[in-house]
C-alpha cells in the first residue's frame, strides 16, 4: 500500500499523458509553449479569477507575491504557526519578520490568535504589519470570512497559500481565490500534481498581474531584453503544463468526488475511534492529507509503529510548529501570542493514506488495524 499512490492514477490516464508529452516532443517548444497559456486560462477559469500566472513552483509563488506587495525589512507577516515550512521562508526570505499565529480545530490559523498578534505588533510599533499569508492546510481552505475581517480593519493584504488548498471551497467559491493573490503549488503530491516542480499564482487585479509577470521572468519590461526591475527566473515548463491539462480534466470529472468519498468513509469507519478532521459548514476539502489526532506524543507515535509493522505507511504532517524550528529558534524570533495548540497538535497527529485511487478494501484494513490499536 502506498501513502498517495500516483502510479494508479498515470495507468488510469496513461495514454492521454503520454500523448501530450509526445506533443511537446513533437513541438520542441520546451519552455512557454502554448500548453502553458492554455493551462492557465484553464486554471482561472476553473477557480473563478481573472488571471493566472504559472511558475517555477510553490515557494516561488508565494516569493513572487511579497516580491509584487514590496515586503520587505521593517515589515510584519502573519503566518499560521503549523504548516509546511515554505509559507514562513519566503518571508524571511524578503527580508521581513514572520509572526507566527496559533491554529484552530481544522489546523488552519486561528481567527482570534491573528487578532491579537496583529494587535501586539501594532502597539508594539516596531515593525509594520503588511501582510497575513492564510493556509489551505490539508486542503481545506482557511477561514477567509473571518481573516478578511481582521485584514480589512487593519490595512493588511491577503496571501492564500493554496498549495494543498487546490479544489476546496467556501459555500461554492473555490480556493485560490480567497487572497488578493493566492497561490499554488504542482509538487507531484499536492492535490493537483504534475511530474516535477511546479506553481501558479492567482489574482484579479491586473496591475499586480502584469507585475507579476514581469518578476517572473527576470524583471522583463516590453521585451525579453528589455530588464526594468530585478526579478527572477520561475516558469512552469511546457511538458509539466501538457501534464497538468490532463490531470485536470481528471480532477475536474472524478478525482476530487472521489477523494472526499474516500475521507467520507474513513470518517464513518473510525468515528469514536480517534479524533477525525473536522471540515466547517459550508466547506468542501480537496484532501491533501486525511490527518487524525491521538491523546498524545507516545500514542500517536506507537500507533505509527504499529501501523508501519502491518505494512500501512503514515506520515507525520508535521512533527515541529515553525516556532520551534531550529532557524528561527536560533534568531530568538519574538512570540506576539500563544503557540500553545500548534505545539500540541504536532504531537498528537498522524496522517493516513489518502488519494483517489484509494480501495474501500484498504481503508477497511487500515481502520481495522487503528481500531486494533486503539482498543488493545
Ligand atoms: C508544498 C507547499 C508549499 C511549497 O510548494 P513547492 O511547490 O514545494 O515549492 C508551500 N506551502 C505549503 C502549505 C505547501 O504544502
């Protein structure tokens, strides 16, 4: 068994994918052939934005938004505390402070936590805050209704980072349109993955598109000679793209129905068992990970033991909050509110197998094997 078995969906859809790589072969246009543009109108028409622009991948398109607000030193980013590293990186990257905020009960950041970090800092009055970057983690989007409350009453811009988020919802407006930019990421595993490295960013505001694009390729003014600012070099290859067209029609037609049956069903089967992810009113998860919580440390790592010895591989999504990375641990950066429930939850949690292709027989075993655990 496979934690997210890609080679069952490639034999799912293996002919489509090798005939759009045997076009780009064919083509020889390796990098911004027509594939790319296609793509990204498909993309935005799918989230419902105005305008998508592919890059080299995630991290880069996270970069590439601070990059477009000119964030930078002095300034004060608000991070959830629990997610994957990235979301902080770029901001210290630019030269900016992440402030990390504490997470709720779906693992994505906390309302109230956000409120009163933005507030500290604010009276605090050493750094200005610009910026709060929301994560989809695991695939549910955020809580955008409440962080655009707390954004708008202070002046702060909105990053949605939906590298796990692709395909969730809020009362049917899809992820990646939550932020004034959001973005994405194609990292094979993610729940929209090509066959490499791999990102996009998303807004409707064609002033920061067109500047994005710019930064994108090498800061490029009219024409690509023409350099008008300093940027970077971060695009999405044609064959990934040519991928990606296929993968989407099947994430579009199946994959994303089938995964939240998959979710539906591991949720029925370990009710009572073990804390199962709890998704909001309202929201719809793409499922970039199944993640349960167990009482503490000892339990959750003795039931990834005892899983491992039964050949069910589990993955520990993630065993630090950010706080306690050994980086920022070394800059002595300041806490502006409690941490204490990202800590608890990187103790407690566990993710299980998770992906389309997923068989009802082996979520049945896996639950078994949990219930076995749990009750022995
Ligand atoms: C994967 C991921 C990223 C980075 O994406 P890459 O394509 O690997 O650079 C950023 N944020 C989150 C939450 C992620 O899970």
């Amino acid at each position: 068994m496979l934690f997210r078995d890609l080679q069952k969906q490639y034999d799912r859809n293996r002919e489509q994918i090798d005939a759009a790589i045997q076009d780009v072969l064919n083509e020889g246009m390796f990098i911004g052939g027509n594939q790319v543009r296609v793509l990204e109108n498909r993309l935005a028409e799918y989230t419902g934005t105005k305008t998508c622009i592919t890059c080299a991948n995630g991290t880069d398109a996270l970069l590439l938004a601070l990059m477009c607000w000119n964030i930078g030193p002095g300034d004060a980013v608000f991070v959830p505390d629990f997610t994957f590293f990235s979301t902080a990186e770029v901001v210290s990257f630019v030269g900016a402070v992440p402030v990390f905020v504490d997470v709720d009960d779906t693992f994505n950041m906390d309302v109230a936590s956000l409120q009163e970090a933005v507030e500290t800092v604010e009276k605090e009055g050493r750094l200005t805050p610009r910026a709060v970057i929301a994560v989809d983690l695991f695939g549910q989007p955020a809580d955008y209704p409440g962080i655009r409350r707390i954004t708008d009453e202070h002046g702060l811009k909105l990053l949605e980072d939906g590298a796990q988020g692709f395909g969730g919802e809020i009362d049917g407006r899809k992820a990646c349109s939550f932020g004034d930019i959001s973005t994405t990421s194609f990292f094979p595993a993610k729940p929209l993955g090509c066959y490499g490295d791999g990102g996009a960013v998303f807004t409707d505001n064609e002033e920061w598109a067109a500047l994005l694009s710019s930064l994108k390729v090498h800061g490029k003014g009219s024409g690509k000679y023409d350099n008008i600012r300093i940027g970077m070099n971060s695009r999405l290859d044609t064959i990934q793209a040519a991928i990606l067209l296929v993968k989407l029609e099947a994430f579009c037609k199946y994959e994303l129905e089938a995964v939240n049956e998959k979710a539906a069903s591991y949720t029925e089967q370990l009710k009572g068992q073990v804390k199962t992810p709890l998704v909001k009113e309202g929201f719809l998860s793409s499922w970039a990970q199944y993640s349960i919580l167990l009482e503490n440390q000892e339990r959750r790592d003795g039931l990834k033991q005892y899983l491992a010895e039964k050949t069910i591989p589990s993955m520990v999504y993630y065993p630090k909050p950010l706080h306690e990375q050994e980086v920022y641990k070394k800059q002595g950066l300041k806490q502006y509110t409690s941490l204490e429930d990202a800590a608890s939850i990187s103790q407690r949690i566990l993710s299980l197998p998770m992906h389309p292709y997923l068989c009802d027989d082996e979520i049945s075993r896996i639950c078994m094997e949990i219930y076995g655990y749990v009750e022995g």
